[in-house]
C-alpha cells in the first residue's frame, strides 16, 4: 500500500477534484483552510500560501473557513469578502464584494457584486493591486452566506 491509499495508520490525502481543486470537508478557522492549501497541488500551492499570508497581512483580524470545496476570508460581524479555487490553468480569487472596488478586479461575474482575478502559474501580475483589492474589499460589507 501507499501514502494516502488507506493503509492503517496513515494520513490520507485529500482527493482533487476537477481542475485539481481538493476536496477539503467544510470547516471554520484556521486549520481547514491550512489544509486546503496544503492540498493544492503544484505551483498553486504557493499561490495560495501567498495569497493567505497576503490576507493575514492586509486584514490582521481575518476570520477563515472552508465551504463548498473552497477557502473563504472574512471580517467578523462584516462576512466574507474573499475566496479561492483552483481550475487546471489558474487559481481563481473571487472578490465577493470586488464590483465596488476601485478600480474593480479585472474579470466579470453573472454575480452583480463579484469580480474575479485569476492568478497563473507565473503568479501575480500587479501586487500592489491585489493588495489593495484585499485592503478595500475587507473594509465593505461582504457576503453573509453561512
């Protein structure tokens, strides 16, 4: 037996979904979105480290959870305004709030209130940017989902 197959005694890895998104059971705090990102597979993984320690960064009070198969950041008492996931050629952070930043992210949602960046094997293009969309969006009111 390998790593990860069941043998007794070992961990178990999460399965990848479509696109190589994990498979992560829903989850608050810090510990479920850790293992997520863990479970990226790749040169995601170090998009989602670095996207997660630019949030702790950016939003020191930041509020984590896993739901849908997806890590959410949020504002306690103001609700989430960032998440993430993983597709085959980018990992995609959904801005929930992102129509009402200045200027909003770059890609378009059927969601009214939601923009998208996606971030590609050769990371992010603008930092300040994104760093800043996390800077406004965790200062709105954002998503009361869950």
């Amino acid at each position: 037996m390998s790593a990860g197959d069941g043998a007794p005694g070992e961990a178990q890895q999460p399965r990848l979904l479509s696109g190589g998104n994990p498979q992560i059971p829903k989850g608050d705090g810090e510990a479920p979105v850790r293992a997520y990102i863990a479970a990226m597979p790749d040169w995601k993984r170090a998009v989602g480290e670095h996207l997660d320690a630019l949030v702790a960064e950016v939003v020191p009070e930041v509020r984590r959870a896993v739901r849908w198969n997806s890590p959410f950041w949020g504002v306690e008492g103001a609700g989430w305004f960032l998440s993430a996931h993983c597709f085959t050629r980018y990992v995609k952070v959904t801005f929930l709030n992102g129509a009402h930043l200045d200027p909003p992210p770059p890609e378009p949602s059927k969601d009214p209130d939601t923009r998208y960046l996606h971030i590609g094997e050769d990371g992010v293009a603008d930092e300040d940017a994104l760093r800043e969309w996390i800077r406004q969006a965790a200062a709105r009111p954002g998503w009361a989902g869950f």
